[in-house]
C-alpha cells in the first residue's frame, strides 16, 4: 500500500535528538570563573590557583529547554524568542549524565520539535544552576601531599572540596550564585567563553520568569563548626541559567534534514582540580565545563 504522510510531518517523525546543550561554568568559592586549562597530569601546575580538566565519572545538570535562533536571543540581556525555535523541551526539567548518555546508557525524555527549514547560527538552553559531577585524580611528585583525590559531598562555605579518603568519595554539587570574579560586593549575572572552535559561549543568571537577576545581595550564612558564620555574595533570586552559544558553523535545516545532532565533549574537560596554594596537589574538585556543537545530518 503505498505511504502518502505528508513529507514534512515524516520528517518531522525522524527528528533525533541524540545528546544535549552545553555548559561551560567553573570556579572557586562563591564567585564562578572558567579560564582554558590544561589536561590534568600526576601534579597540578600553574602555582597558587592553578586549574587542569579531566575526564569526570559522572557529570549532572538539569535542562528545561533547548531552542536553535537565527539572531542572538540575549542580544540585549534579556530573553527573546522572536527568532528562535523549540527543539527539546521538559517543563519539569530532566536530568542528564552526559557521561551515560555518550555510553548510551541515559536517553533524554521530553518533548521533540522539528524546527522550521532555515538557518540557525545560535543555541539557546534554560538549565538549572546546579552542576554535579564525580571523580578522581591520581597525584605524584607534588610538594604538597601524593596520593588519589577525590570529589566529596561535604563543602566548605560553598567550595567544593578534595578529599584522600575513599570511603567519602561523593558526586559534588555547584551551586551557582554570582560569577562575580572580584572581592567587591557586587551581583554578575554573566559570563562569557571563548569556546574555540565550538563556538562563543554566554551565560546569564536568571530569576523564575527568565528575568537577568542583576540586584546583588549579601547573605549571612550560619556553616557548621568548621565554618562558623560567613557572608555570601550572591544575585538576588537567581533560580535558573539561559546558556548561548554563538555557533561557529551556523546549522542548516532543510526539506533533507532527517536528524540534529546535538554533541558534546566531556572527555578531559568536564572535571576541574583546582590548587588554591601552588603545592601541585588539588584543594578543590569540581564541575567544569561541557563542550559541544549542533550538526544536521541530511539524508
């Protein structure tokens, strides 16, 4: 019996969305920064504040939304649609592994739209700001202390912490509240990367409605006996992320398009060992970035 489905709906049923955005956020203590840094070795280098990427055992965030625009759809920092179209979606937000979802082990559930034939040179996710991950590092012929590191759950006033002890081996969790880089009492709602070939990457920290969360606050905070009472400087309300990325090579969407392929690169750049003091061994473990580009596949 012959197939007469509307050729546009039966692409439109082919559509494939096989992995998810990116994320590009990393740091130390309350303000977030994320600076290129080398694969990490057997130690550290760089001295005090010095940053290698690894390879993580895990690695979580929570996507609401992923959309591809023909312009900027943060051109003026504030959200707008108006060129933008809606592949993936999950109101509730959906969890993702990337770490499984390469291995094919995790799917992404949710609701799959084929955009319109066109040109896309920007992607557009709304993600949580919390980033986790797990993993270890191997250290040797440091001046600090040899031995294997690794992530925990227990933090100090917000920074992640390494830890020798196995048996508190843990996925750590980020939560981003200012990319402030500086000691002044200030709310930054951005963040900008120079993701090289994958593109110029933005950030922006956002309220419940997508709002730029730009009004800073400082907050008391009551730690454990280790920490005692601290401040935090963080944006008021911040309670989302809008990540943006300026493709390198704009996406194409044609009658011919039986797929998109939305990949990324977790190897050697998703876990960060940072040392705070120079001794060549990690103070801090914690999520580093994604990397990733949108591709098309035309049959």
């Amino acid at each position: 019996m012959p197939f007469h489905k509307d050729r546009h709906e039966s692409r439109k049923s082919l559509l494939i969305l096989t992995l998810a955005f990116l994320l590009m956020f990393g740091g130390y203590a309350e303000a977030r920064v994320w600076a290129t840094a080398a694969a990490c070795g057997k130690v550290i280098t760089g001295g005090a504040g010095g940053m290698c990427q690894l390879t993580p055992e895990a690695y979580y965030s929570t996507i609401y939304e992923m959309s591809v625009c023909t312009l900027d759809p943060m051109d003026e920092d504030a959200l707008d649609r108006s060129t933008c179209e809606l592949i993936w979606s999950k109101p509730a937000g959906q969890e993702v592994n990337p770490v499984a979802m390469r291995s094919g082990a995790q799917t992404l559930p949710g609701t799959v739209s084929r955009p319109k034939n066109g040109t896309y040179g920007f992607m557009m996710a709304v993600l949580s700001k919390k980033i986790g991950t797990k993993f270890s590092i191997e250290i040797e012929g440091s001046s600090g202390t040899d031995g294997t590191y690794y992530t925990a759950a227990t933090k100090f006033r917000n920074n992640a912490l390494a830890t020798t002890d196995v048996a508190s081996y843990a996925t750590t969790t980020d939560d981003i509240y200012n990319f402030d880089q500086t000691s002044d009492k200030v709310c930054d709602p951005k963040i900008e990367v120079d993701m090289g070939a994958l593109g110029y990457v933005t950030a922006w920290l956002v309220d419940s409605s997508l709002a730029v969360t730009e009004t800073f606050e400082e907050i008391e905070v009551i730690g454990n006996a280790a920490e005692g009472t601290y401040t935090a400087h963080r944006c008021a309300n911040a309670a989302k992320m809008i990540g943006v990325t300026e493709l390198k090579n704009a996406v194409t969407i044609s009658n011919k398009t039986t797929s998109i392929n939305l990949a990324l690169k977790v190897t050697d750049n998703a876990g960060l060992a940072i040392d705070a003091d120079g001794d060549g061994d990690p103070d801090a473990l914690q999520p580093g970035p994604w990397a990733g580009h949108i591709t098309a596949i035309e049959e």
